[in-house]
C-alpha cells in the first residue's frame, strides 16, 4: 500500500537517511525500532514530506507522494501523530478534534459523530472535553493526538514513540489502542518506537534501523528471537 | 468575584449600546465626526485581527489597503457615475485583490521582512495616489456622493454615524463567526503550533492567505464607507503612521482580543482629540500614554487592569484569590 523506495535525505550536509526501503501492507501493523538517531523519526517525516528526500521514490497505492505537500499527503489519507504529541495547547479537546478534520469536506453532523466516536474511544476526553488540551495530563495528550489524527478517516496512522514520557500502564492503555485501531477500525499502522519490546510483541512485521539504514527487517516474531537483536534491544 | 465576572460578560454589549447611544451625548459635529472615524478603524482592527492578532504576522500596510478601498469606492463613483452601493462590487473584489497579493509574499517573507515588505507596500500605493494624475494626485477626490436609499441621503453626521454604526455591528458579527469557526482556530494555530497544523492536512499557505484576504475586504469596505462619508479623499490620509496607529489599535486592545479591537480603536481615535487643547506639544503627551499602555498592560488594557485588580486584592486578602489569577 505505501512503500519507500531507496530514499536518501540530508539534513544539510548530514546524511540521515540512507537508501532506505520500507513498505506497510494493508491491514498490517509495522513497528520500527532502533537507537536515538538512528533515522527513525526522519523516515517518517520523509514520507510526510515534512522533510524532503533527495533521491529515491515514496508510492502510495501506486501513486508517486515524494513530491507532494504535507497537507495533500494528509489528504491521501496517510496521518502521523508526531512525537511530543504536538496537540493545539490553547484549544479545547472539542476543537483540537475538530481541527484534525479540517481538511476533509465533512459537514457538522458527521464531524459531531466522528467526535462521538472519538469519544467512546477515548472516554477520559470526553469529561475533558471543554478542557485547553495545554492541561492534559502527558497520556491524555497523546489520547488526543491519536484521536485527532482519526478524525480525518486515514487508511495509515504512524505514530512515533506513542509511549515516550508515560507511566507504564499508560503506555499499556496506549499500545491498547492502537491495536484496536488497526483490528477494529482496518487501518494500517507503523509505530516507532524505542521500547522495542512492545513494538515486537504488538507488529507483524518490524525493521531495525541502525545509522541511517535498515540493518534487519523482518517478521516480528523472528526479531524477538533474533540473539542479536535480543542483546542489543532487548537486553536479554 | 462572581458578580464581577458576569459584569464583565456583559461588557461588551454595554459597549456597543454605549456606542449606539453617544451622539445623543456629544452633540458636536466634531466629536461625532471623530467616532465615525474610531467605528471604522474599530472594523478595519477587527480585520486586522485575524493577521496580527491571530495569526501573529505583522503587516504594516493597512493604511494603504483602507486608501485603495476609498479611492476605488470614489473612483467608480466621480469617473464611472456608479452608485456608491454598487461600487461595493468592486471595492470587495479589489479586497479580495490585494489580500491575495499580499499573501503571497507572506509565505515567504517572515517577520520583521514581512513588517518592511508591507510598510513598502503602503508607501508604494501612498506614492502612485499622490503622483497619478486620474487619483487626483496630491489634492485626492472631492465632491464624492454619500450614500443614499430612495431620497434619504445619509449626508448629516448623524445619519452616517448610524449607517457606520449599521456596518460596524454587521462586521462584527462576521468577524466573531469567523473567529469562532474553523478559520478562526486555524489562523491561531499558525502562530502556535504551524506543524501540527500541516500534519492535521491543513495547507498553512492557504490558511495565511485567507486571513490577509478577510483582512483587506474589512479595510476595503471601511475604507469606501470612509469616503463617501468625508466626501474628500486625500493622499495625505493613508501614511506609514495609520498603519500603525492600527496594530497600535490591537495592542491596546490585546492582541487577538476580540473586542479589545474595538475600545482599542476608540482610544487611537479620541485620544489625540482630547489631547489637543494642550497645544503644541500634545502629540508629545499622546506618544508617552501610547508608551506607558504598551509597558504597562501589554496583554490588552482591560485584561491586565483585571490581572492588577486580582494582584491587589490578593495582596489584601492573602492566598485566597491566588488561583483566579492563573484562569484567566
């Protein structure tokens, strides 16, 4: 359905991305693991055309996206929830929801039952509804961030490091949902993730990505038993 | 503190009504001349709030946008015999116009760039308005005709106060929809938080340009409503120091204060005026009061006046209000 072909991007004279290939199915949950600054959070920005690969191809249900804008790529239905959550901190719950459909032609009915939806999702939004999301406690945001990116019905949702700054069993509350967005709701998912554990044990597939490249990739199952990846991720 | 609060709720409906009451209080054709005046700029700075205020871009050329709105309204009118109400259709597409022009160069241009690009801008059209000879060059347009419906002419201060009046509240109510739509949370959002915004499938480029456009086809009509009221354009009006004297507006006011814009427009307009008696050095007087309101109640005259309030009585009443200063 979305797939990387050999893409390189500098940032600046720095090499962050090297020939890297990658592709999600439909209906599959891809996690992609690896240390901090290992590329990780700039191949999605490279897809998102948040930033720009200077050579290769990104297709996306056969169609070039390399050069397309962020916002149009949203429109393709592809939707990344950025780490640090990046929620609308003056907004209210209800707005920052209704923001993550602005780029789709919905009347206010169906925005007001896309909310709703959002809301039996994510109960605890709800009572915070009228709420500046800037008051949200950290799990909540990320909620919200999740939530906001449903809203414009994507057929992707990639999500970098969903956990990152959450208590345990928030992440656990998290991790959760995401597997109910891909099983009940039929999106694709992509998580990076540095907790690599939990991203092994929730994908079907997963890559390692180590300097800038795909060092592994493969069924997840077989990673988790994988030696080297145990000690150097796992740390068994 | 309770009744406090919903006194305030009610504010600005008391300044409205206020607004709509005054000419039965000032009498003279001076003082009503000049809140003509502060009800337009009150529409152009509710306009204006949606670039500066809201979207946190400082644009210093609205004077030029309010001009070409008055010259193109009193043009159509002088040269083409148009009637002043159907020279509204092309006083709004030149709006619409110039909001598209100048947006572009927003996308690119950031800043203090942007600040320079618009004050060019405005000195660019104040120079073409004195030199051409088809503008009427230095002396502008006289002889513009008021507006009329059937035989009434709105030609005496008072009927074209309550016309202008007529138009400020309608702005009003389109600007408080746009503020509250959709629009209005994306223009805030691009001075926010910009990235999230593109991740949300919003075109930022796009977001920029309709908030210069609103903003210009408030100017514009303020601008035509302006002419034809004064019946006399010159030039000489829609310099450098009215562009700014209209962010002044929003500052004082609060930027992207709501009705801040509105008393803040008042304040510009009137202040002067009340300075005048004391002679020459008053524009010396009114500068240091600009001044000390900028320091002073940065965030908007009436918001910080309720945060110095809530200071003192928490200084009376111990920690008891503390938490009231943190909700504002």
């Amino acid at each position: 359905m979305l797939e990387a072909d050999r893409i390189t991007t500098y940032y600046g004279n720095a090499c962050a991305l090297r020939e890297v290939s990658f592709e999600v199915n439909e209906g599959e949950i891809v996690s992609i693991i690896g240390a901090n600054g290992a590329g990780k959070s700039t191949l999605m920005k490279s897809i998102m055309g948040v930033v720009k690969p200077r050579t290769g191809a990104i297709r996306y249900k056969g169609k070039e996206i390399l050069h397309f804008p962020t916002h149009k790529i949203v429109g393709e239905g592809i939707v990344y929830v950025p780490e640090g959550r990046d929620v609308f901190a003056p907004m209210s719950v209800q707005d920052n929801l209704e923001m993550g459909a602005y780029s789709r032609p919905f009347s206010k009915s169906q925005t007001e039952e896309l909310c709703e939806e959002m809301y039996q999702m994510f109960p605890r939004l709800k009572e915070r509804r009228k709420q500046t999301a800037g008051t949200l406690s950290g799990g909540e945001q990320q909620m919200l961030a999740i939530a906001r990116g449903l809203m414009s019905k994507p057929e992707i949702i990639m999500f970098d490091e969903p956990s990152l700054g959450l208590a345990p069993i928030v992440v656990d509350e998290v991790f959760e949902r995401i597997k109910y967005i891909n099983q009940e709701l039929k999106i694709s998912v992509v998580l990076v993730e540095q907790n690599a554990y939990m991203a092994l044990t929730i994908s079907d597939r997963s890559y390692v990505m180590e300097n800038g490249r795909i060092a592994k990739h493969g069924a997840s199952q077989e990673l988790l038993h994988d030696d080297s990846i145990k000690t150097a991720y796992l740390g068994m | 503190m309770k009744d406090k609060r919903s006194i305030l709720k009610y504010f600005p409906l008391l300044m409205l009504g206020m607004i709509g009451i005054l000419p039965l209080f000032m009498t003279s054709n001076y003082y009503q001349t000049i809140c003509c005046q502060a009800m337009l700029y009150a529409v152009v700075a509710l306009g204006l709030n949606f670039i500066v205020g809201l979207s946190g871009l400082m644009t210093l050329g609205t004077a030029a946008i309010y001009g070409l709105g008055a010259y193109t309204s009193a043009l159509c009118c002088t040269k083409l015999g148009m009637n002043p109400w159907a020279a509204l259709v092309p006083v709004l597409f030149m709006g619409w116009l110039i909001g598209k022009g100048l947006g572009y160069p927003s996308l690119r241009v950031q800043g203090v760039y942007l600040s320079l690009a618009t004050i060019g801008f405005n000195e660019i059209v104040r120079s073409f308005l004195t030199n051409l000879e088809w503008t009427g060059s230095g002396t502008g347009i006289r002889n513009i005709e008021p507006y009329r419906i059937g035989d009434f002419a709105f030609d005496t201060q008072i009927r074209s106060y309550y016309l202008i009046y007529a138009v400020l509240l309608l702005f009003i109510g389109i600007a408080w929809k746009i503020v509250n739509s959709r629009w209005g949370r994306a223009f805030v959002a691009v001075k926010d938080n910009p990235e999230a915004l593109q991740i949300c499938g919003i075109d930022i480029a796009n977001v920029k340009i309709t908030a210069f456009t609103l903003s210009s086809v408030f100017a514009v009509v303020a601008g035509a409503m302006y002419a034809h009221f004064n019946r006399y354009i010159t030039p000489a009006t829609y310099t450098t120091d009215l562009s700014i004297s209209f962010v002044v507006m929003l500052i004082i006011g609060g930027l992207g204060n709501f009705w801040g814009c509105i008393y803040g427009a008042y304040i510009v307009a009137f202040l002067p005026q009340l300075l005048r008696p004391i002679g020459l050095s008053y524009k010396l007087i009114y500068a240091l009061i600009m001044m000390c309101l900028v320091v002073f109640f940065p965030n908007g005259l009436i918001r910080d006046m309720k945060k110095y309030l809530t200071f003192k009585r928490a200084l009376k009443g111990g920690a008891a209000s503390e938490n009231n200063s943190q909700d504002r």
